[in-house]
C-alpha cells in the first residue's frame, strides 16, 4: 500500500491510458512489478490565485479536478477498467485483491477544488472522494501551510513573514461535513498551530499521509514527536517517505523513509505507521533500490533488515491503512 502517489495525475496530464507506462516514478505497470496492490492517489489541482502561480497551478481547480474524474471514469470504462478498480470502502480493497487489480483510492491535494462549498465536497464523494488533505502549499481556511510558493520558488513557512491562519469557523463545519461522509482527514503540510486546532476540533482517526520527522530534520514541513504520538492516538497513521519533504537538503532514497519509519515506530508503535512515497514523475531523482515504484519490495527487505519483525512489517505496508479505511470509509 502506497497511502500518498500521483499516479492518476501523471496519467491525466500525459494523456495515456491509466494502466500504461507513464514515464515517471509510478504508474500501473510500476505497481505490479513492486508487488503494490492499493494506492491513495492525492489530485493536485492547486489555484493559481493562491499558490504563485507556478507551473503546476491552475485557473480552476474544480474545474480541473473534475476533468481528471471525467478521464478517470472514461479509462475504467475501457481497458483500465481491467487492471483498476477505485476503492470506496475497504471491502473494494478486499474486491480489488480477489480480482488481480490495483485498488486506487480517489484523494485531493489541498481543498481548493472544493473551498467552502459543501455540495462540491457531497458531489466528490459521490464520484469515490475518499481523502482530504487539508492544505497544501498555500493557507486557506483550514490554516497555513508549512511550505508555501514565492514568486514562483517554494519556500518553507516562516511565521515572522507570514502568521499562521488558524481554524475558522468554516474550517470546523467543513471537518464536521468531512466526518459525515466518511473521508480520510489528511494533516498534511498543516503548520503546528492549525494542526492542533484540528485535533480539538475532529474526532475521529486522521492521517499524515507523506510524513517526517522533525527531530531527524528541523523543518516544519516534519512533525513533532508530540504530534506522531497525537495522530497515533487518534488511531491513525503517519506514511514515511523515500522523498525530502522539507524543502530540505536530505538525499532521497530507500534510506530516507527506512531511517523515517524507525523513528515513527519508536515513538508512534508499529500500529500506527505506512509508506507514503509522493512518487508521480521525479524520473532519475530517486536512487536505486528504489528509484521509482517498481523497486517497493527493498522497504520490505530493509525494514526486515532494520529488526521490524515480520507482523509488523505487514501492518507499515498496508495492513494500518486497511484498518484505518475501514474505521472512517466503513
């Protein structure tokens, strides 16, 4: 289990079929040879007023977002359909298994494509919606973003250049609209303050899907130990990643997440723990074993190698995740 790549992003905007090479660090193809059966797909569609522009931003973000769904249900209906199913319970994991697909579960990057517009978020859900990162590299109404674009260049958040927007009352009704539906809560790229702001507001387990640590690296893209020890008592999980998510200057790679996920078992539990790779085109940048998604088998061998026992191991590859869609997407 994948819990964080952007294979149906790469797809969209390359315009190949959903189950073919794509070119990149993760694809269909790429899953299969790495023995990776489910993955939560996170659609970027951020808002060029919001986030730069910068060359990912775009005019329209529901507009966006709804023509990637658009060609998502147009590949299922066609060939892909054979290689792909999109999860909407945990019994569609379980489906998707027994029939030799890979299971997707439909997720978005930030909520620009939704605002404060409840009906968007009712109409995604009904499209298989099923994961909401809160913020990603702009505030909004939720809080500020740990990392955030300046003409053009991502810059971490720096609090004396740009203060911490806080929950509002907005942020709370659409958390309780969230919880209503049964959608993953991704704390994702939150800074501190609005990501406790959250917790008190939300009950239910929540996610971090693409996480560090901040005492490996001091950046405030990276959690706490007090906030793993938060998110594990909601009886969620946090996904290590093969990618520096600071901006930062760590090497990328197999030992990166191996290093991550040692840490977050130390002080989360083996419970509470996955792999979330933010794998989507970075072709070349990541070294091997693991230099794209094909090579997911080396995070079992080397968490074997790092004294993970064997149960354990199955949980941080997939099993947390199960349990914790199954808790909030029934």
């Amino acid at each position: 289990m994948d819990v964080h790549g952007h294979t149906l992003d790469l797809a969209f905007h390359t315009g190949q079929p959903l189950n073919d090479p794509l070119g990149g660090t993760t694809d269909v193809p790429q899953m299969r040879a790495g023995g990776v059966s489910v993955q939560l797909n996170a659609c970027w569609t951020p808002d060029m007023a919001l986030s730069g522009p910068h060359g990912h931003s775009v005019a329209n973000p529901r507009a966006s977002l709804g023509a990637m769904l658009d060609y998502l249900d147009t590949q299922l209906g066609g060939p892909a359909g054979l290689d792909v199913l999109v999860a909407r319970t945990a019994g569609d994991l379980r489906t998707a298994a027994a029939s030799g697909r890979i299971a997707v579960v439909l997720g978005m990057e930030g909520t620009d494509a939704i605002g404060d517009d409840f009906a968007a978020l009712a109409n995604l859900y009904d499209r298989g919606l099923r994961h909401v990162c809160l913020v990603h590299e702009h505030a909004n109404v939720f809080g500020g973003a740990s990392q955030v674009w300046v003409d053009g260049e991502m810059r971490r958040h720096d609090p004396d250049r740009s203060r911490p927007q806080h929950l509002t009352d907005i942020g709370r009704a659409l958390l309780a609209e969230i919880g209503r539906l049964g959608i993953l809560v991704d704390l994702t790229h939150l800074v501190e303050p609005g990501f406790w702001e959250v917790l008190d507001a939300y009950r239910g387990p929540v996610i971090v899907s693409h996480g560090g640590a901040r005492v490996l690296t001091d950046s405030p893209r990276y959690l706490t130990d007090d906030q793993i020890r938060a998110v594990a008592a909601t009886g969620g999980l946090i996904g290590g990643s093969p990618s520096p998510l600071g901006p930062s200057d760590e090497a990328p790679g197999l030992n990166l997440l191996l290093e991550t996920v040692d840490h977050l078992v130390r002080v989360a539990g083996p419970d509470h723990v996955g792999i979330g790779t933010d794998f989507k085109d970075q072709l070349g940048y990541y070294p091997e074993p693991l230099a794209d998604i094909s090579g997911f088998d080396a995070i079992r061998i080397g968490l074997a190698h790092h004294g993970h026992p064997p149960a354990d191991v199955v949980k941080i590859l997939g099993g947390n995740f199960v349990r914790v869609f199954e808790a909030v997407a029934g």
